[in-house]
C-alpha cells in the first residue's frame, strides 16, 4: 500500500448490510456481472465483519481495521495506525503515525477525501450523523441517497461523478460511498413484492442486482483521471429469521460474515500500455 498511497485514487465502497451468502449466490449464478468482473477470481472472500452495525463497523474501518480474513490469522492489513504491539502491521501496510484514522492521514498525504453518505448515520442531522461524515473534507447525503430511496444508489453515483468531474487532474481523491440500497427497507427493489410482505433474503438479492447496475458508471469515474485502487466490501449483514434472528447489531453468522475485494481499476495511461 505504500506503493499505492500517493499514486493511484482511492475508492472505499461499503454495500451496508449485504450478507455474505447473497453476495456469493449472485456472483456464481452471474447476475451481478459488473461487480463480478472485478472480484479476483469472479468471486467475493468471505470475512468477518469488524462489527455488528453500521456505526461500529465504520469507526473501525476508518481506523484501518478493514473485514478481516474468515481463516486463522494473524492477517497483515493495508491500512494501520501506528500502535505499538500490532500484530498486524506489515512491510507492506499503510501506517499513517500522525492521525487517529486513515481518512485524516490521507488529506495529509495531499487527497481530497470525499463521502457520499447512504444510511443514517452519514446523514448530518442529528449529532451522532455528523460522527463519521464529519472526518472528511467534503461530505454529501440528501434524502435521494437514503434507505426510503428506491433509486438512492443511481443518485449516489450521479453525485459522484460530479465529485470527480469538478476536481483538478492533478489532485488525488479518496471517495468514500456508503450504499444504502442494501438496507431495510428493500422490498421495492424485487418486482411485485410488497410493503405489507416485507424485506425478504429475496428482496435483499434484488437489491444488490440494482446496485450492481449502476456501479459501473461509479468504476468508470474512479478510474477516469489514472489508477485507482479500490476496496469493495460490506460492513455488517443481516438476519432474515434464521435461528429466529432478524436484523442485525447481533452476533449472528448471517451478520458477521460479509463479502470483500479490493483491485485495481486501471486509468487511462494503463489501458493505454495495454492496448
């Protein structure tokens, strides 16, 4: 990542609340071919969520503490704060010494950091809904890019390209977009599903279908400028009535397993040498 940090753009994308299962289902069975042919392999790896709701979940993600491979570790991270006795902390990892979060270490590295808001918790209204948003420089949430939304992640990705567009070439950009098509309330993302019914694992599925329709513009913005190292994850899932479980804030598998990639989305001087 030190390699990384300083040359390429960055893009942290978190599909809130998507449930590992899901996520995988849909990539074997080819129905999010825009996300699909991006993961290394064509498929998600399985990790464990750094917690179990949105709030708890970003903080630790923003402090370098990324989903966690879902094997026996210790696994060396990408991005770390300095803290003496990490076990994770490798040759090649990020380790931003002067600041408590990686998004404040990479304004001081010269990045325009960025956050396209999606759940509550990005939303600036009440106090706690400038927490997380309130770290970066530049931050954006209206009502279009919320969980009522049915077209919240199309408007999301609309604002990022203006984001990109109005940046000058030569400035770096970290965008953060937190996705919140996944979350409850999805019923309206599944044709013929109804409010009365309900959110479904069914629905859910649908929902991640329409968020891969669109994140192709997003991948094409990121990368319009040079190269961009992206990380796509999820921060949490959620229960559907397993084991009589629903939602999430739990310690429940459907909750703490989640799907990961990162890759590289080459720019134009890349796919120039390539041509």
């Amino acid at each position: 990542m030190n390699r990384i940090v300083g040359s390429h753009d960055l893009l942290l994308v978190t599909l809130d609340t998507l449930r590992y299962d899901v996520a995988a289902e849909l990539a074997a069975e080819g129905r999010i071919p825009n996300l699909a042919r991006h993961l290394p392999g064509g498929a998600w790896e399985r990790r464990h969520a750094p917690g179990s709701f949105t709030y708890a979940s970003h903080q630790a993600i923003f402090a370098g503490f990324l989903p966690t491979p879902a094997s026996p570790g210790p696994h060396p991270r990408l991005f770390a704060a300095s803290f003496a006795g990490s076990e994770t902390t490798a040759e090649g990892t990020y380790v931003f010494r002067d600041t408590p979060d990686l998004v404040s270490a990479l304004a001081h590295e010269g990045y325009r950091t960025v956050c396209v808001g999606g759940v509550g918790f990005f939303n600036r209204l009440p106090p706690l809904g400038t927490v997380l948003p309130g770290l970066f420089q530049e931050s954006h949430w209206e009502p279009s890019f919320g969980v009522a939304s049915p077209t919240s992640f199309a408007s999301q990705v609309e604002r990022a390209e203006e984001v990109v567009a109005a940046l000058p070439r030569d400035r770096r950009l970290f965008l953060f977009v937190n996705v919140s098509a996944l979350h409850q309330p999805n019923w309206f993302h599944r044709s013929g599903a109804t409010r009365e019914a309900g959110d479904t694992r069914d629905t859910h599925a649908a929902a991640l279908e329409y968020v891969d329709r669109h994140i192709g513009r997003l991948f094409a913005a990121m990368s319009s400028r040079r190269d961009c190292f992206a990380v796509v994850c999820s921060d949490h899932g959620t229960a559907y009535g397993e084991d009589g479980f629903t939602g999430h804030r739990l310690g429940h598998e459907s909750v703490w397993n989640v799907p990961y990639a990162h890759f590289i989305l080459p720019g134009p001087d890349s796919m120039e040498k390539t041509a």
